[in-house]
C-alpha cells in the first residue's frame, strides 16, 4: 500500500467527516462546520484532534465521544459465542464510562470513559460472513467514525477483516478465531491476536496434557479434513509425539459434511490407541462423541477436542464429561482480576461468563488502557504502544508481541463435565491444568511467515 | 407478470402530457437509460447525505456501492427466472467462480480494474457453457436442484481439494490498482459531484449497473427477448411454432450466468477480497429472496428487492436492541408482502398506481371498504 493512497483514504475520511458535520447544510461540500475543518482536497494535513497529531484513518474523533464498534456473529451457527461477546462487550462500554468490573481494578483506567471522551457503542451482526462483516465494519468506519472494534469467531472473517484494518488504519482486536494465518501469513499491523490458534493450542497441549494424563499414550487423529482440522492435527502431532513423550497411532480423516464416523472409529479400534485427538468442533463434535459412546469407546480411550468453547460444547450435553481441551480463559481462572469480573458479569446478566465474554471485554480495557498510555487517540501511535504491551487482568500475565502481534498468555487445559457440576459451575468445563505464559519462538512457524514489515503504520 | 413490450404497438395520438403518452414514454429504452443514470448519480447522495432523507435513511456511501453490485446479480438472475421461466438455485456457482477468477488473475497474471472484470465475466461465461449443457436437458425442480448440486459441488472444490489456490476459507485478496493505470479509484471527487457519487470506484461501479440495465432492456425488448417470455409461458408451444427452445434457452441461460459473473467479479474489486462464502448455496437463495421480493419479471423490481433486503442486513442490523432481529424482520417483511403482492414490492406499486389512474373505481372501493362491504374485485389484476 503506497503513501499517497493512504493519503487519499485520509482525506476520505475527512470528506466523509466534514459532510457529516455540515449535515443539514447539504451542496456545500468541505464547509468547516464542525471540530475538524478539512475540505476532502488537503490530504490529511488538517487535522486537529487537539493533541498535535496529523489526522489518519478516522483520527481524530469527533466532540467529546468515540464510537467503538462490536462486529460478532450474533446469529447464524457461530451465533451463541458472537451473543456471549456481544455481552461482554456491553458490559465493557458500560464500565469503561461508569466504572465498575475490571476498570476500577485496574489502575490505568478512570471510569469515566476513555481519556475522557464518553464512549459511543455501534453494534452490527455479521452472521458468520465476510462480505457481511464488510458491509458492517464500512458502515461503522463510514457513518460512526469507530475509532477501534473488536468482535469475531471465523477465522475467514477476521482474516477479511484483518485487511480492513491495515487498509483503513482502524485499529481491531479480537477475532476469538484459530487459524494459524492470523498470526503468520495474512498479519497486519492494525490488528492484534488476543488468543490461541491451532499450532498455539498444539504447544500448550504439549505442556500440560502428558503431565495429567502419563507419558506412555499412543494418540490417534480423528480429524475434518480441512484447514481447521488439519491445522490442529499437524500442530498435536509436533509436540505431542514428535516433540512430545507419546506415540503416534494413525490417523483418520473426517471429509466435510461426513456426519458418518464409523470407519473412522473402527480405524482407531483397530490402532489400539488409548487416547484421542478429534480436531471437530460443534454439532459434528457432538454427534462424532455420541458414536464414539455408542461404539463403547468412551471408557477405555481419552478423548481430547483441540478447542472447546460454549459452542463447542454445548451441543455436547452431558456426553463432555471427561473430554479435554483447551481455553483460552475459564471462569474458575485462578487470578483475582478473573473473580471480579465474574462477580460483576453476574450482577449484570445473571449467568456466568465464558472465554467469548471475556473476550470483547478484555479487548477493550487493553485498548482504552493503550490509549490511556499513549495520551492519544492517534492510531499509529496507539498500534506503537500496544506492540510489546505487557498487563495483567483476567487473561493472566499477558504481553502482545511486535514481531506478529500475537499475544502471549497462559492457557487453560480444561475437562467437560457432567450435567449436576456444569449446574454448580455455570459453564461445562473445569480447568485442570493452566500453563505458564507460552508462545513459539518468533523464529517459527507460523510467525516466520509473517511480514509485519510490509504492514505500514501510516504514519513514516 | 411484467409490462414491458405491451406498449409498443400501441398508436395514439393523445397530446404529450396525458397518461397514454406517459405509458409509451416511460417503456422506451432511450428513457430507462436516463431513470438508470439518474438513479445512480443520485443514490448515493440521496441514502447517504441528502438532509432530512438520509436522516431517515440512515445510510452509507459503503452500502450503495454494494447494493448496485448486488442488483446487478438479481437482473441476471431475473433474466433467467422472470425474463425466461428457469429457477436456478445454484446462480452462486457464477458469482463464486468470477470472484476467485478475478482474484486469481489480479495475483497471478495483471491487475487492472477493467481488465480483472472482463475476465471475471468471461469465466461465468464458459462455466455457463458446461452449466447449461448439464443443466438444459432437465425441467422445473431437476433443474433447480441439479444447479442447487453444481454449485456446493464447486463450493467444495474450491474450500479444500483446490485449497492451494484459492486459500480454503481464509480468501484471496485483491489489490486495488488504477483503472487503465492512471485513474485512481479512490479518488475523492469535490463540489457537487463529489456530494453525489463521493469517488471514482462509485462511478465505475455506477457505469456497468447502467450496463446492465441498457443491456438486459435490449434483450427484453428485442424480439429474442420475447421467445425468452414465450418460452416462459408455453415452451411446448414455442418448439411447436418451429423455435429451437433449447438454443433460447442457452441464450438466456449464458446471458444471465454473464451479468452474474460481472456482479461477482465487482465485488471483489470493491471489497478487495474473494472468498468461498460466494460460492455457498445460501448466495443462491438470498437472490431468489432480493428478485421475489421486489417483483419477478421487471426490471426495478429487482433493484427494490435488492435495496430492502441491504436496508435490513446494513441499517437495521446495526439498531440498538432490534438489530439481533433484522434477519427474523427481512423475514417477516418478505413474507408479508409476497403473501399481499405476489408480484412484490414493485407490483404493489404498480397496482396502486394503476388505481389511482381510475378515480372513480377508487372510490368506490374505499366506499365498500369503509362501509364495511366486501371490498371490489382487485382492480385488473394485471395480465395473469
């Protein structure tokens, strides 16, 4: 992307804004009617945000609010994580004006909005799909002139959307997505990875399954054969048995839409393995265990799905007793930044949080704390701050990388559990072990095939 | 079902302000050029910026680029069902396939707006050639479903055996270029045309919807286009005339898998991404939604149709509280309206326009409706 086209969307923005501001006085195009005077031709040398930085992007902000926006899966088959984001980000927006949750705990926030701007919500439904979340994220950068979003669950979608925010130098976080090319081939300055992915998730199974379940395991891959669960597989069998103490048994594959397991099972009775890595997720999880169990499978072999969340496993029901997997946060979390915002998420909504509420809600104290830090809303100089950013809350001891923008944090190896203690827990999982703070070396894959680079901020 | 070619046999020599003059005015093709230009030169002003309007509104310029690419895939896709009488539930399989070919060759080969459209065009094209020869021999609900069949068979295809060149479900991107190498589409344009189109990828965009629509008049108004509807209404007594239908038939059926694929190739320029979500069956079906809803066989219908459906998914979507519904109040709406005018929004309008035009039979059913009678016969009905 050359500088004079990010001039050029610059100065969009600014059109777009002084449009805006002149409202009702239509035909008079570039009219200084409000805070920002530019008149769409100047190329972005006008701006005064009143802190001496140039305008970017949708810097500055207008009057004394900024917008941030939410754009989730509220809907569609991603819908139950995308409506348990879009709660934590309400709740967010509402302690980040009035205090309350993680903002009186935290120091570095005041409770009253952000550097005393009143923070403004725009929410949009993305149903799962990127020209969706597209039409979506043009509004909000269009007409309410977000300053940061976060929101998402596809791992296509937050890719899209990644490149939107490079592009439009919209800072985003919070794609709760886990496809390697995040973080590697497809990563993006205006963008930063709050959570695992699959060669993440593989690692941290490294770390914590062989010490809860021995070192003598042979492990069998039942796997969707594309991206997610191969990604998964190939990751598993790295640092499990490659790089790990266990044995590599075989492998099946599940194609797409194949709701049949049976000569997967048999493949793996076969094998002998003792445990099992079922890269699937959702209904087909659900209805592969329910085979698994029908099979009699269940009690001799252990089974492990790389990535559980509310959607994940509440199809599941009562067969997740016993599975393991990982989280990127559970609510028994052993911090007190983690209690705190249990307590106050039930206050409000009665229920308790999982890893998707956390999600947006996190996001968004990292960034109002970046920006508090900062003394700006200035986009580069905020995506600056956040790279090598290092905080403490929910998440535990965390820290976003600069090489790739992927954060490094502990993990949760969690176990499903029976109806009677999800009822006593409020969520289906119970953690059984936490790693420490783990990542890859910036030297591998997949940060290796990241060109952050290539990724301007904006301002050289 | 739709009006076009009625009057144009129609002689009259009524002087130039009456209703008849009207009627012959309004279905030349000289003047649905000048409706489409105008419409699209003040659309975007209109939804997004106008005062007090696109306070109701509540638009974007965003949107209206979007909502031209998206009618311009319903009056391909009504070419074939309105136009010819073929249900396609696979019209993804175009608009896919030209998004990747425009992406692939924007990475692979050169990157030019035009240039990638053009090709994006030209493989619907030859994916319409196989398309049809597999799709021409079956009939009614064979035909929806063998299409419905291609198209997620391409959309598997493309998601993982061909993940190494179209990326699976992380997509491509395309980078945007200049037009010719020398006009830049993001350039902001400023006075009064920059309030009424805002920037040149609004007016490239713009200028093939007008395309589109001088196009697809043509063919509606040429006598080929008027086998398509004879096709439409009796196919076995349009082969009995003597017309080879299945050649027709393929006409039409590469016309409208052609207009498709330029939606489809437009799209990825404006939002400089392809991915395999535009191959997916539900692509399909929300056409069928944009074309039904608006009015089969027109050619505003399925711009109407095309506007409400993006009014919900890009405005209401974003209302507080109410937004987690749009898709349950789309829904509603569709239901309600096909349920009162089968013929959609556009033949709501028409039908009450057609009343206004007969005052006195107006009255009188207002009349039997306020006095509690059961209400006149429906006007005429139009020609069905």
């Amino acid at each position: 992307m050359t500088k004079k086209q990010m001039q050029t969307d610059s100065s969009r923005r600014q059109y777009l804004k002084a449009i805006g501001a002149t409202g009702l006085a239509a035909g008079i195009a570039g009219c200084s009617g409000g805070g920002d005077g530019g008149d769409g031709g100047d190329g972005g040398d006008g701006g005064d945000g009143g802190d001496g930085y140039e305008a970017i992007g949708n810097f500055p902000p207008e009057g004394d609010t900024v917008a941030i926006g939410f754009n989730g899966p509220t809907s569609g088959a991603l819908g139950p994580d995308g409506q348990d984001q879009e709660r934590g980000y309400d709740l967010a927006i509402d302690h980040l004006n009035n205090g309350g949750g993680l903002v009186d705990f935290w120091d570095r926030l005041s409770g009253d909005g952000i550097m005393g701007h009143q923070v403004e919500p725009t929410k949009a439904d993305t149903a799962g799909s990127a020209d969706t979340a597209q039409d979506n994220i043009e509004r909000m950068i269009q007409q309410d002139n977000i300053q940061f979003w976060t929101g998402g669950m596809s791992s296509t979608v937050t890719m899209a959307m990644q490149n939107v925010a490079q592009r439009e130098k919209v800072p985003f976080m919070g794609g709760n997505s886990t496809s390697a090319g995040i973080s590697g081939e497809n990563c993006s300055r205006y963008y930063f990875h709050p959570t695992f992915h699959a060669e993440i998730i593989g690692m941290a199974m490294g770390e914590a399954a062989p010490s809860v379940l021995g070192e003598d395991r042979s492990l069998f891959h039942i796997f969707m054969d594309y991206s997610y669960g191969q990604s998964n597989r190939d990751a598993a069998r790295k640092y499990l048995t490659e790089q790990g103490p266990w044995e590599h048994a075989g492998e099946a594959a599940i194609a797409e839409g194949e709701s049949d397991h049976s000569s997967q099972i048999q493949a793996l009775e076969e094998s002998g393995a003792d445990t099992l890595y079922f890269s699937s997720f959702g209904s087909f999880a659900a209805s592969g265990l329910a085979q698994l169990r029908d099979a009699g499978l269940t009690d001799e072999i252990d089974v492990i799905i790389p990535h559980v969340s509310a959607f994940t496993l509440d199809p599941l029901g009562a067969d997740a007793e016993g599975v393991l997997g990982m989280e990127p946060w559970n609510p028994a979390a052993d911090n007190e930044a983690s209690q705190v915002f249990v307590e106050a998420y039930q206050d409000e909504y009665g229920e308790t949080p999982n890893q998707s509420s956390l999600h947006t809600y996190e996001s968004m104290m990292v960034y109002a704390a970046a920006v508090e830090e900062a003394g700006t809303f200035h986009p580069p100089t905020v995506v600056r701050t956040l790279e090598e950013f290092e905080w403490s809350l929910a998440w535990g001891d965390s820290v976003f990388r600069e090489a790739d923008h992927q954060v490094e944090r502990p993990w949760y190896l969690v176990q499903g559990v029976g109806d009677d203690r999800a009822e006593e827990l409020g969520i289906r999982t119970e953690v059984v072990e936490t790693t420490d703070p783990l990542i890859y070396g910036t030297d591998s894959f997949p940060a290796t095939e990241c060109a952050m680079d290539e990724n301007e901020y904006g301002d050289e | 079902m739709s009006t076009d070619n009625l009057q144009t046999d129609v002689e009259d020599e009524s002087s130039l302000i009456s209703v008849d003059a009207w009627d012959r005015i309004k279905h030349t093709e000289r003047f649905i050029f000048m409706v489409s230009v105008a419409f699209v030169l003040t659309f975007s002003y209109l939804f997004s910026r106008a005062p007090v309007v696109s306070d109701v509104t509540q638009g974007y310029h965003g949107l209206t680029i979007t909502i031209l690419i998206w009618s311009i895939f319903a009056l391909g896709f009504n070419l074939l069902l309105g136009q010819t009488g073929l249900l396609s539930f696979g019209h993804a399989m175009f608009f896919g396939t030209a998004s990747y070919a425009t992406a692939l060759f924007s990475i692979h080969v050169f990157n030019e707006p035009l240039l990638i459209v053009v090709v994006g065009v030209l493989s619907a094209l030859a994916l319409g050639v196989v398309a049809a020869v597999i799709l021409l021999r079956l009939h009614t609900v064979y035909f929806a479903i063998v299409a419905l069949a291609i198209g997620q068979f391409l959309y598997f295809l493309a998601s993982n055996p061909l993940e190494g060149i179209t990326q699976g479900i992380n997509g491509l991107e395309v980078e945007r270029t200049p037009l010719l190498g020398m006009v830049d589409l993001e350039h902001e344009y400023g006075g009064i045309l920059g309030e009424l189109v805002v920037n040149n990828l609004y007016l490239f965009v713009g200028a093939f919807f007008v395309g589109a629509v001088v196009f697809i008049t043509r063919v509606r108004k040429s006598p080929y286009g008027l086998i398509f509807k004879a096709i439409r209404e009796n196919e076995t007594r349009a082969s009995f005339v003597g017309l080879d239908v299945w050649r027709y038939k393929f006409a039409a059926f590469l016309l409208s898998a052609g207009i498709t694929g330029l939606a489809g190739a437009l799209l990825a320029v404006n939002t400089q991404f392809a991915g395999v979500e535009r191959l997916y069956w539900s692509i399909s079906g929300d056409v069928v939604v944009m074309a039904v809803l608006g009015g089969l066989g027109t050619l505003a219908g399925p711009v109407i149709g095309t506007f409400v459906w993006f009014y919900f998914k890009g405005i209401v979507n974003g209302y507080p509280m109410l937004g987690n519904y749009w898709l349950l109040m789309l829904a509603v709406s569709f239901t309600a309206v096909v349920w009162v005018y089968p013929d959609g929004i556009w033949g709501m309008i028409t039908d009450f326009t057609a009343e206004l035009r007969e005052p006195r039979n107006l009255a009188e059913k207002v009349k039997g409706r306020l006095t509690g009678g059961s209400a006149a016969e429906g006007s005429d009905g139009g020609e069905r």
